[in-house]
C-alpha cells in the first residue's frame, strides 16, 4: 500500500475538495434559504427548481455532464486574473483554486436538501420574536444576528454533516472508483481494497470531526453574540 502513489495524493485532493466545497455549499444554502423564504410570487417555482437537482442526480447523470464539460466553469477560468492567480500562487492554493472552478456547477447540485433543511428551520422561527425586536429598534441585520443565526446554528452542523457524507460517497468520487477497481485486480484484490476503504473512512470521520468541532464554536459564538 506504501508503494501505490496514487492514493495519497487522492486523499490530499480529497481533504481539499472537503476545505473548498462544504463552506461554499452550506453558506450557499443558507443564502439561498433566507431569499427563498421571502414572501414573493412564484416562491414555489423557485424552491422546486433548486430542489431539482437532488431528484435527478445520479452517478451516471453526473458522469455525462462532466464528460460534457456542464459541472465546470471554463469561463471564469479562463479570465487573465485567475490564470495569474493560479501561476503566482503556492501549488496548494492554486489546487484549490483549480478545484474551486472545476467544481463550481457543483454547488447547485449539492445543495437541494441543505436548503429545504434550512426552509424549514426558518419557517420553525415565531413572526412575533421579528415583530418584536423591530419594535425594540434591532436592524435587519441585528435579527439575523440574534435571531435567524441561533436557530439555524444547530441545522448547520446537520447540513455540514450530510454535505461532507455526500460529497465522500458519491459515485463519481475518484477514491471510490480506485477501491473498486483495485477490488479486482488480481495483484490486489479484495484484502487491499479493504485496506484503502478503511483509510477513506477513517478520513472521512476525520473529517467530520474537525469540521464538527469549528461547528461547535461557531454555534457558541452565535449564541454569546
């Protein structure tokens, strides 16, 4: 297993793509959530629309739209800015950059559920603390603060956990796709592909923890503030 150069590099990738997606993911649902949650017309047609995505996704669907280039943002890659960003920064920072791009349609595929999680805490929260924190004077801004972000703290760390198990377990993840292939090569098999999942799942659970713990101070934080 020392021997096989590919694997780490891919959990590296893999540890990435976790720093890069999930923020962006959950911040984008959040966002998206608030807006959504706005008395307008046609607010039904929207949450359908963005809720789409989870219904049709699958592994096969996400293989033929990044076999045809739908899942990456090729214009804003080739912007003058971001390919001096890319040649000036650090190889690390520049990967994540590449992945960011690369990854970027993602977002509005991986996000359906994490908003309808969100729609319904929102939807929880009593009109009358609104009503009666714009008497007491509070900004807009303030009842996000001290109202919306309390309660939407504890179904962050529920969105961030289902992100990060999605995006791990995904069909198109490429370490998943290595430990089946490896299953069956005869130099290999099923005792080294045993191997490699259980160094994937135990980065996964790193994962979640680390990102558990910055959720627990986040929630903490909120709650003082």
């Amino acid at each position: 297993m020392l021997s096989d150069v590919d694997y780490p590099q891919m959990l590296i990738d893999y540890f990435l793509q976790m720093i890069v997606f999930v923020p962006i993911i959950v911040s984008f649902a959040m966002i998206m959530s608030l807006l959504l949650n706005i008395e307008l017309k046609g607010r039904s047609l929207f949450r359908t629309i963005y809720f789409l995505p989870v219904v049709i996704a699958s592994g096969p669907v996400f293989e033929k739209l990044m076999s045809k280039g739908a899942m990456t943002f090729s214009g804003l890659a080739n912007l003058g800015f971001v390919k001096m960003l890319q040649t000036n920064l650090p190889p690390v920072f520049s990967r994540v950059l590449a992945m960011f791009i690369s990854g970027f349609i993602m977002i509005l595929w991986y996000s359906g559920v994490q908003i309808l999680v969100y729609l319904a805490g929102l939807q929880k929260i009593d009109k009358s603390m609104y009503e009666a924190a714009k008497i007491d004077g509070a900004s807009r801004w303030q009842i996000l603060w001290k109202i919306t972000m309390p309660v939407l703290a504890p179904l962050t760390f529920v969105n961030t956990v289902y992100t990060i198990v999605t995006l791990s377990t995904f069909a198109t993840s490429p370490i998943i796709k290595k430990i089946l292939v490896d299953m069956y090569r005869p130099e290999r098999g099923l005792g080294y592909a045993s191997a490699l999942a259980w160094i994937y799942f135990l980065s996964i659970l790193a994962v979640i923890g680390i990102f558990s713990l910055i959720s627990a101070i986040y929630r903490r934080k909120v709650k003082v503030v």
